[in-house]
C-alpha cells in the first residue's frame, strides 16, 4: 500500500443527552414531532478512516461497553454515511475502512451511533479533501438520523422535526452529570410504540405538540442549575418504565444520593443526574457506587461536536 493509500483520519464524536424531550403525536410517515434541548457531554467514540479497495467496520471499546449489539456489516450506520458521502461527491467506488472505538454505551440513549455517522462524515470530508460546505453536511447528517446533526454541532441546542432540524441555544453554565449506564440496552421503537400505546390506555390517544419550556432556555441562559434541575423532563420516561420497571430503583437511588434531578436520556435505559458541581458530582457518584452502580461516570457539559484528533495533514 502505497503512503498516500495508507493515510487516515481520526474524529472524535460526543454523546448526546436530552435536557428535554417532549414527543407529539406519530405522524404519517410513522415518526413523531419532537419538542428537544441538546446537550453534548463529555463521553466519546473515535472515529478512524482509511482509504480502502472496500467497506468494511472494525470495532473496539472501553472495557466497560457491550459491542454485541453493534453491527459490522454495511447495516453499520457509519458505513451508511461514508456511502451517503460517496454519493453525494460522485464519487464513484471509492471506499473506506472505518474503525470504531466506542466509549458511548451501545442502545443507552445516549446517540452513539449516531456521533458515530457524524464523525465518519467529517473524517471521510477530510481525508479526501472534499471540504463540504457545513450546510451540506447537516443536510446528509439529517438524511442520516435525526440525532445525526446535533453530534455535528455539540454544545447545546433545540432540535423540531424529528429532531434533526437543529438551532445552538444560549448557555452560560458549566454543568455537570453522572451518567449511570445499565447492562441491557432499550430499544428505540420499542419505547415510541410503548408512548403510543400508554396514549390510547389513559387517554382517547390525543397527543398535544410538544413545546420546550422557556424556564428550561432560561435556566440555561443563566447559569442557574437549580432552575435546570426543575425544568428538565422526558415523555419517554413512562413508557421507558414500563418495559423496564427496574429502573425505578436507579431514580430513587439517585434521589437518595443526593442528585438534584434524575432523568431518563433518550429513549434510555442510561439515566442521568445533575449535580451542583464537580465537588458535589464526586460525592454523588460515591453514594451511586455504594448502592451497587458500577457504571458510573462523573462529566462535564457542554463540549464541542465532532472534531479532528488526528490527521496527516
């Protein structure tokens, strides 16, 4: 393989949690409107490209993360989107391998998948010297998946549609979370059938489109985390439990340890605590330990969307 061949570009994609997550009424096309505040945290996967005669995914991850349910075949969303890239520039059989290195919990709610479609979007742009203006590549992201264009950005952000129609909103805190993961993962369109499904029991199925509070935007624009921790919420959080009633145990956990607020992320099972400050994080994650939760990590929030942490360039 010749030194132009062999050349490879590593990008590194965040998590992404949900400060809110407000779900409408299923659509025709059988996805539902969302209502949803961003919020990039400080847990990764890497992404390396290299040019190849053929597609192909390798996958690694921290000890911790279960790579049983990711897929390494072309099903793999990050060769969906170096495929979709391809396609795009007209690009003809051009071809990657792409190796995975995840420390985002697989199924957890969490987006891994989706930072994973971002970051080989943006490592592929820079390995081939495409320079896809940004306004393209949200677009793809968007084609993608709709957490897809948030990975891209990071910070914080408001998401409509399904979620891929993103726009950065103010936020002037340092926040910080502890994310306790979980050994079995959720289905998404399992807890969106399970929310449809709980729509039509307790009610006539009528389900209002939802709204981001504005004490949430103003708790964020302000710094104020008591006024976060009393704004957040998830509409996934009933049906998430009622598939699995376990995870009661980790909210009133959390409770007891001292969180400010528990909240389900995403779809789930991964559930969040927002703690005053890093001090105060470190104390509740101690207390979360103590009380048999092994996958525990204390971060820091926001942080940047996909960026480049290698290149030969």
């Amino acid at each position: 393989m010749s030194q132009q061949e062999a050349r490879s570009v590593t990008v590194r994609a965040p998590a992404k949690i949900n400060l809110f997550l407000g779900v409408g009424p299923v659509r025709p096309d059988g996805y539902h409107p969302l209502a949803t505040v961003y919020q990039a945290i400080a847990l990764y996967d890497d992404v390396t490209v290299t040019d190849d005669e053929r597609w192909s995914v390798q996958l690694t991850g921290e000890s911790r993360i279960d790579l049983a349910e990711v897929p390494a075949d072309d099903t793999n969303i990050a060769i969906r989107a170096g495929r979709l890239l391809v396609e795009h520039h007209g690009l003809g059989e051009r071809a990657a391998r792409i190796e995975i290195h995840k420390g985002i919990p697989v199924a957890g709610g969490l987006a891994g998948g989706s930072a994973d479609a971002a970051a080989t979007l943006v490592a592929l742009d820079r390995l081939w010297d495409l320079q896809t203006p940004d306004d393209e590549l949200l677009e793809l992201a968007g084609r993608l998946g709709s957490d897809v264009p948030f990975a891209l950005l990071g910070g914080t952000a408001a998401g409509t549609g399904r979620g891929e129609l993103v726009e950065p909103v103010a936020d002037t805190g340092s926040w910080w979370w502890l994310v306790v993961e979980n050994d079995e993962g959720l289905s998404t369109p399992a807890v969106y059938a399970a929310f449809d499904r709980l729509a039509h029991e307790i009610g006539d199925g009528t389900v209002a489109d939802p709204i981001i509070p504005p004490a949430l935007l103003a708790a964020l624009a302000e710094g104020d985390v008591a006024g976060l921790a009393a704004s957040v919420g998830n509409h996934l959080t009933d049906p998430a439990l009622l598939l699995r009633p376990d995870l009661a145990h980790t909210f009133e956990d959390a409770e007891a340890a001292g969180a400010l607020v528990a909240l389900l992320s995403g779809s789930g099972p991964t559930v969040l605590l927002l703690c005053e400050s890093m001090a105060h994080a470190h104390i509740v994650h101690r207390e979360m330990v103590d009380k048999g939760h092994t996958r525990v990590s204390a971060v820091p929030a926001p942080v940047s969307g996909v960026h480049v942490v290698t290149s030969p360039w």
